[in-house]
C-alpha cells in the first residue's frame, strides 16, 4: 500500500442498522405514548373550561355529561359566575394522571377570575388562583369530582 492509496472502508452491517432503526422506532413510540396517552381527556377538559370561561353553561352542563344527582341547579353552584369555583375567566390545565386500574384520569386544572390567565410575576392575580382537580371518565368523556 503506497502513501497515495486510499484504504478501502469496510461497508456498515445492514444488521446494525436494522436493529439501530428498530430500537429508535421502539422509543419514538414509547415517547409518543407517553406525551400523548391521555391527549382525549385534556381535550374534553379543555372544551369544558372554553364553555365555562364563555359563559356558555347549558353547553358546560352537556360536556360534563351529569348523572341524574347532579341537576343544573348544583352545577350552577359550582361553575356559574356566582357559583363556589367561579368567575372563571381563564384557565390552564397543569397535568393528568390516573389512578392504577380506576376507569377514568385526574385533570389538574389551574382556574383564575383574570383574563388573560395571570403570569407567575403578578403575584396580586395570583393569589385568586385557584386549582381544581376533575375526575374524567376514560370511556364517554364525563365528568365529575375525583373521590377522595
């Protein structure tokens, strides 16, 4: 082998790179599971608290799917302008989380009587508000209070 030759490269393992391709499919999907496993119930969490902050609450009272103990009248004392978790003029949801084996999903939801929802340096705003936890039913999207 003289000084100007070029050595000759030995081609990649096509097993290699099969396997390195598997192995990078196999964590993207575990990584999208798990950035979006419980996507469905933030977005009824969501169209909820968009109908509450709009003031649309016969449309709330529809997405929130009630059983037949809870009548408008105590979902107007929970969520109306004058209910106990009300105004609610924005709101941010924090997280979910569900509880091994239970049927539905814990939303964390941050709810404030400010428009726009207040930023962590208004600390005046900030103390109206307030977090709620929803229990979201996996099945039909209903929902309700989280049991104790």
């Amino acid at each position: 082998m003289s000084l100007f030759e070029v050595p000759v490269e030995k081609p990649a393992h096509p097993r290699l790179r099969i396997w390195l391709s598997l192995a990078g499919a196999v964590l993207l999907a575990i990584l999208l599971w798990f950035v979006f496993r419980y996507y469905p119930e933030r977005k009824a969490a969501e169209r909820f608290f968009d109908a509450v902050v709009a003031g649309d609450m016969p449309r709330a009272y529809q997405i929130w799917k009630p059983g037949e103990s809870y009548t408008m009248q105590d979902f107007l004392a929970d969520w109306s302008p004058t209910g106990y978790y009300g105004p609610v003029k924005s709101y941010q949801i924090n997280g979910t989380h569900a509880l091994r084996g239970a049927s539905g999903v814990i939303v964390t939801v941050q709810i404030s009587p400010y428009a726009p929802f207040p930023t962590a340096e208004d600390g005046e705003k900030n103390r109206r508000t307030r977090v709620v936890n929803l229990w979201v039913e996996i099945k039909d999207k209903s929902f309700s209070f989280p049991p104790p």
